[in-house]
C-alpha cells in the first residue's frame, strides 16, 4: 500500500508537469488543444530515442522539450495561419504526430530497462551520498521530481505576470481588446501553445525514462489526465491567483494518481479500467462543484427569504405599535 502511494505521488509530480501545459493551453489561452496526444509521445519518442543512441540522458530529455515547442507552435499556425478552426487543428497536428513519433522511434516500443537514464543517474547521485540503493531510488526521484515541477510552476507564475504574459492571459480573456492595443494576438497564441506542448514533451520524456519504455500509443487520453489534474486542483485548492492556481494543478495532478491507484486496488477492477477511472474523475470533478455551488445559492436564497420576512414582521410590529399610541394620545 505504501509503496503504491509513494509511486503515485512521484508519477503524479511527473505529470503535474504535463497538466500545467494543459493548464497553459486551456485556461489561460482558452484554446481546445488535442495537440497534447501527440506532444506527450513524441517527447518520450525523442528522449528514448536518443538514449537508446548514447545521448546523455538530461540532454535528450531537454531535447524532447524543444520537440515539444516546435510541435505546439505548428498547431498554432495551422490555427493562425491556416485559419483552421482551432479544435481541427489541434487534432490534425495529433493525427500527424504520430506517424512522426513511429518514424523517430522507427518501432511501436522502445525498451529503456538496461540504458542509463536521469532516474538512474540520480540514483547513482544518491548511493555516492551515502544512500541506500532503495532510498536513493525512491527519495532521489521524489526530491528531484519535485524542485524540477516546482521550477516550471515558478516559471510559469514569473512569465504570465511579465508583458508577453499578460498579453497571452489577454488574448485567452478578450482577444478583440488586446488586437485593438495592437498586439500581435496570432503571434502570441502560437507561442502560448509552443510554450504548452514543450512542457507536455518535457513531462513525457521524463514518464518514459521513468517507466523505462516509450510506446506509440502511452498518449492516449493525456489531454483528458491532464484536464482532470487541472479541474481537481481548481476545486480543492481554488483559483484566486496564478500562484496558487498553478499549485494547484500540481496538487491536482498527485491527487488524481493517487484516486487511481487507490481504485485500481479494487478486487471488481482491473488495470485495463484506468480511461473509466480516468472518465469518472472527471465527470465527479465537473459535476460537484456545481452541485455545490447550487446547494449553496439555495441556502443564499433561502437565507435572504427569512432576513426579508425578518423585516416585514419587525416594520408590522413597530407600525402596530405606533398605532396603539396614537390611540392612547387620543
């Protein structure tokens, strides 16, 4: 049980970082990207690749992160430039980027299970600093997974709070405004989706190198995973700044793996069941908070009633009273 926790807290730091592109392209850019399917593989397609070829693991897997950025700025033409809608776009680049990951990968899988990786090389790190071999694994990944998510979070709160990143957040809000400012609004939407993808790809070179393969098809349903982390966070831990909303993908992002892990322990479930957990979550994340926010407007509302009916009977009290003394004064 414990260490199916302490496997699902360090996946879901992992993918924080694919939910906070995600987060990028939905929330701040109001921008329906499926691109994210295929960005995720191809960043594990590029890392694995190259580490199978001799490359220096952190080179390849900042590599990937590059590939990454190139793959969500073509959205952004196709979007801009093409003037295709943006929902077709973001799907067409998906159906293009697999044939492009087979092509790297030049198979289906590429093994990674006997090649140095960043997880091993930090495990490494970890015995030289007197460490166990089990603790330098599970520690080394779990502290170095967690600066490196929290680097990009901080990242991310620092540009969207520059020029360039307030016109991004301005041109997801009200993109006629910010084009009447003379902002350059194609530009800014395909850096805003480059920025998006190479996050994806960072996060899916690192998924790959920590499963130890990289498979064609391990991106199916990302784009839903990493909605998931963002609607999960947004609902426990709240919107009210960029900081904190992006801290809240991340926790949204380790709570998601650890609903599944716990769910998948179910004796009526099986592994294969993971995209129904996956729905489930979703659908549960999108329906309660309206749930609650009706529960609590009924109590506005009923609230407000008793205040008002409050009123009416102190006024029919006083104006009772005042008549009684008129009376009397007669």
């Amino acid at each position: 049980m414990l260490t199916a926790m302490v496997g699902a807290i360090e996946s879901g730091i992992i993918y924080a970082i694919m939910a906070l592109g995600v987060y990028l392209s939905f929330r701040i850019l109001d921008f329906p990207d499926l691109t994210v399917d295929g960005s995720f593989v191809t960043g594990a397609a590029v890392a694995a690749t190259l580490i199978v070829s001799g490359v220096n693991p952190f080179v390849a897997t900042c590599l990937a992160l590059f590939i990454g950025f190139a793959a969500g700025c073509m959205t952004g033409f196709l979007h801009t430039v093409g003037k295709i809608n943006a929902l077709l776009s973001g799907i067409l680049m998906m159906i293009a980027l697999y044939s492009i990951n087979l092509r790297i990968m030049g198979r289906s899988n590429v093994p990674l299970l006997n090649q140095k990786t960043v997880f091993t090389m930090i495990q490494e790190w970890g015995t030289k600093l007197g460490l166990d071999s089990a603790a330098a694994k599970t520690w080394g990944i779990f502290v170095s997974m967690a600066i490196l998510t929290l680097l990009f979070k901080f990242f991310m709160d620092w540009f969207l709070q520059t020029e360039v990143g307030l016109a991004i957040r301005a041109t997801g809000d009200n993109p006629r405004m910010i084009r009447s400012l003379s902002a350059n609004t194609n530009l800014l939407i395909v850096l805003g989706l480059g920025l998006s993808n190479a996050m994806v790809a960072f996060s899916g070179a690192l998924i790959a190198q920590y499963g130890s393969f990289a498979d064609v098809g391990m991106g199916i349903g990302m784009i839903i995973i990493g909605l998931a982390s963002v609607i999960i966070g947004e609902a426990v831990f709240g919107t009210k700044t960029i900081a904190r909303t992006t801290l809240a993908v991340i926790g949204g992002s380790i709570i998601y793996r650890i609903v599944v892990s716990l769910a998948l322990r179910a004796q009526f479930l099986e592994t294969g069941d993971v995209k129904l957990i996956t729905a489930c979550i979703v659908i549960l994340a999108l329906v309660m908070p309206q749930i609650v926010r009706q529960q609590k407007e009924k109590k506005r509302k009923e609230q407000k009633r008793r205040e008002r009916a409050q009123v009416i009977a102190i006024s029919a009290n006083g104006k009772g009273e005042s008549d009684v003394a008129i009376k009397s004064d007669l």
